[in-house]
C-alpha cells in the first residue's frame, strides 16, 4: 500500500516566486462526489489529473490528517479527457510550481478560476515526524482542515469562503473529505 505523508501550508508572502524551478498546468476532476465523501458512503476520493501529455487516475483515503493511503496509475491522455468531460463534476485548475529549500521540494499549488486566490505550499514528507525546512515565505499549516482539500474547493470555492473561512483556524462547518 502507498502511503502520502504531506503537510499543506499557506504562505505568508510571495518571496517564493523568486525561487520556481519549474511550473506546470493541471487540471483535475473528481469520479467521487464530494457528499459521498462527506457522509461516509465513500471511503477513498478517486480523482483523474492531466499535466501536459501525462495523465492519472489517484485514489486517496478519506481520513483528515498528513498521513493518508495513496495509490496512483497512469492513465493514456484520450481517456483521462474523456472522463473528466464526462464523469466529473467540474474540473479543478491550478499551476503547480516547484520550489527547492536545502534539498526538500516544496509543491506550490496557486489556484485559478473560482478558486483563483488561494495558494498553497504542500510538502511530502519521508515519515510523519520528519524535520524539514521552514523558509520565511512558509505560513500557516492547514493540513487537517478539509476545506482545503482539493476535492472540497470543486463544492465550495475559495472565491466563495467567508472572512471567517479564510483566516480561522477552526472552522468546520462544510467540511469533510
């Protein structure tokens, strides 16, 4: 079994930007509705990502936490863009940059469309205690709140969050993987 030790943080300034080795497009749907996830009939989120010519279908269990069972298989380009025309409830959208610090590579995922705004450093991690760096650009961890999951921000955008959404540490209501 695969398993994804990731933390999620938002930043605290745009110093980053100066340090991108690397950008690319993705776009990603989910074949497991959001509510099925959120009132326990589904028990793994189940989404297809297409990056330029490559493409993959990921599924990922439910639990919230930095430590969740992740498989992913590649998928022939043709078929990822026809499941998420027409199996998928919307499309995500993001681009992803990838920024280097003393080794560890931090995902920078800055989301457009509805959830244009919202941008967030996610980091794997070897094991879920491991030490990594904390560069000055680095904010707020937001690993376990699951409004910030991606298969959330497709039921309810960024550009739709309250102020209390956007800034409280502990919101609940809406949320669930």
């Amino acid at each position: 079994m695969g398993i994804e030790i990731e933390r999620k943080f938002l930043l605290a300034n745009d110093d980053w930007r100066k340090a991108v080795s690397t950008s690319k497009h993705i776009a990603q749907g989910y074949l497991v509705d959001v509510r099925a996830l959120r009132d326990g009939t589904a028990r793994a989120s189940v989404r297809v990502r297409i990056s330029g010519e490559q493409a993959w279908l990921n599924i990922k269990s439910v639990e919230l936490g930095i430590a969740r069972a992740e498989y992913e298989l590649p998928l022939a380009l043709a078929d990822a863009q026809a499941m998420l025309a027409t199996m998928c409830n919307g499309a995500l959208e993001k681009v992803r940059h990838h920024v280097e610090v003393e080794g560890w590579t931090f995902e920078i995922d800055e989301f457009l469309g509805a959830n244009h705004g919202l941008v967030v450093a996610e980091l794997e991690l070897p094991e879920t205690h491991a030490a990594y760096p904390h560069p000055e650009w680095l904010g707020r961890e937001v690993s376990t709140l699951a409004r910030y999951y991606n298969v959330n921000l497709l039921e309810h955008p960024y550009g739709e969050w309250s102020a209390d959404e956007r800034n409280a540490p502990d919101v609940q209501a809406g949320e669930g993987d």
